[in-house]
C-alpha cells in the first residue's frame, strides 16, 4: 500500500514539475492552433467569395481554397510544435517520406486531378456540349477533378479519367452532333429537283439546328446512281432517332415526287460459248 502510494505521489510531483516548466509553452501551441484554424477558415471563406465574384469554375476554386486552408493550418501546427520544444526536423522528414510514398502509390489519380486543374482552367468544353474523345461521343454531365461524365443517347454514362482528356484531339460540337448520310437518285432524274427536296425535308424538321444550316449536294458519282451527300446538325441526346426520322421522311418525299432509288445493276457478257 505504501508502495503504491509513493508511485501516486511520484507521479503527482512530476506531473507538477512538468506544469510548471512548460504550461505556457503548452498553453501558447493550444492557442496558436486556435488561431491556425480560424484563420484558415477565415482565408478559406475569403477565397471561395474571391472566386464566385470573379466566376471561377466551382470545382477549381474549392480545390484551390481547400489547398490554402490545409497549408496555414499545417504551418500553424509546426509552429506550435517548435513552441513546445520539439525539433521539427525529424517531424518534417517523416511527413516528406510519407507524401513521396503516398505520391509514388497513387501517381496515376494525382495525374488525374491534375489533368483535371488543367481541363478547368482551358475549358475546351463544357457542361451540355458534346465531345468526340477517343472515338467515344456523349453529352458532357459533369466535369470533376478526377474524371468527366459523358452522357450517351442510350442514357449510358460513361466515365473518361482526365489524365486521358489530356493530348487527346477532342472534337466538340457544342449542343448538337452532325449527321452525314446519302441517297442514290437516278441519273436520269431531276438532280437539281432531288435536292431541294431533300433540302425542304430536313428543313421542316424542328429539332435540327438552325444556326448551322443543313448541306444536301452531289457527294460523288456512283456506278448505279448519283449519291446525294446530306450534311446536318441534331441533338446528341435523339442522334440516331432524329437519323432515321429524316430517311424514312426523305424515302417518302422523293418517292411521291417519282424520283427512283436505283438498285445496284450489272451486266453480264458471256464470250467464247461453245456450242454442242
């Protein structure tokens, strides 16, 4: 019993000793850790209204005050920890070694965000255009700092890492998609008469741009028949529907204005037949 409570007492005494060399300077890092995250809350409040007024992209100026906040609260915590009296050296090693270890595991989603700061910051596309990215077309969703979504026709989402956004050709046609088809007409019809035919019917077509007006002209000269090349811009999201709307309304306008779709011909010469 007399040997447990010597330890209390021991314990007691230091703890004392211990207060009373070093209370402020325990009293001071509390502080200074206080005052390191309000006024990094503080800075983080003042970058997010700097960046609304001056209409900087959303994703970008969180990322960036985030950033902010997290290195003035770090640099408060160092600081009071050279208060207490502890070298920061082997401290400041152990966090490098750390990062660099973290950095090497997870290279490719830091090169993703990466990629991403750069697509916000270039802005060759956004949200509602439509993009061509590695032969893969869709409706731009949401752009975050790791990757973008891209909406299909089929209401397929699919997900393109931004490291691949990157070096890429992107094509991007802003709100609408471009059609390219032909028909065959008859060289002995009407070509001029074909044409603006064609040309009426997708101009009767409400969802078809008309800031980029439809182009319907001879595209080449087949063997069977001349090919009319028709050019025109529709909504990604009814690329396909709004294709096949416009064949079937043009197969219906030129068969009503009698002018044929000639079937592929061929001729077939038998020589040297002999005869038994």
């Amino acid at each position: 019993m007399q040997q447990q409570m010597y330890y209390v007492q021991e314990f007691y005494n230091q703890t004392i000793a211990f207060l009373a060399n070093y209370s402020f300077q325990i009293i001071g890092a509390l502080i200074i850790t206080i005052i390191g995250w309000f006024l990094s809350k503080y800075i983080y409040n003042v970058l997010i209204a700097f960046f609304d007024k001056h209409d900087v992209d959303s994703t970008l100026g969180k990322f960036a005050a985030n950033a902010v906040r997290i290195l003035v609260l770090g640099a408060m915590i160092v600081v009071a920890i050279g208060k207490l009296g502890i070298s920061i050296a082997p401290f400041i090693a152990a966090v490098g070694a750390i990062f660099l270890t973290a950095g090497l595991a997870i290279q490719g989603s830091v090169a993703n965000f990466a990629a991403g700061i750069s697509l916000v910051i270039s802005r060759p596309f956004k949200i509602g255009d439509t993009i061509l990215i590695n032969n893969i077309y869709g409706e731009v969703e949401e752009i975050k700092l790791a990757y973008t979504m891209l909406r299909t026709e089929d209401e397929e989402l699919i997900t393109v890492p931004n490291k691949n956004m990157i070096g890429e050709v992107i094509v991007n046609s802003s709100k609408y998609r471009i059609v390219e088809s032909s028909v065959g007409i008859s060289y002995n019809d009407n070509i001029e008469k074909a044409i603006a035919i064609i040309r009426n019917v997708i101009d009767n077509f409400e969802n078809i741009s008309v800031d980029n007006k439809c182009i319907v002209g001879i595209e080449k000269f087949g063997d069977n028949a001349l090919e009319i090349g028709m050019r025109y811009w529709v909504p990604t999201r009814s690329f396909f529907k709004m294709q096949y709307e416009v064949n079937l309304a043009v197969y219906k306008a030129l068969n009503e204005a009698q002018l044929s779709i000639p079937y592929p011909q061929r001729d077939v010469h038998i020589h040297g037949q002999s005869t038994i």
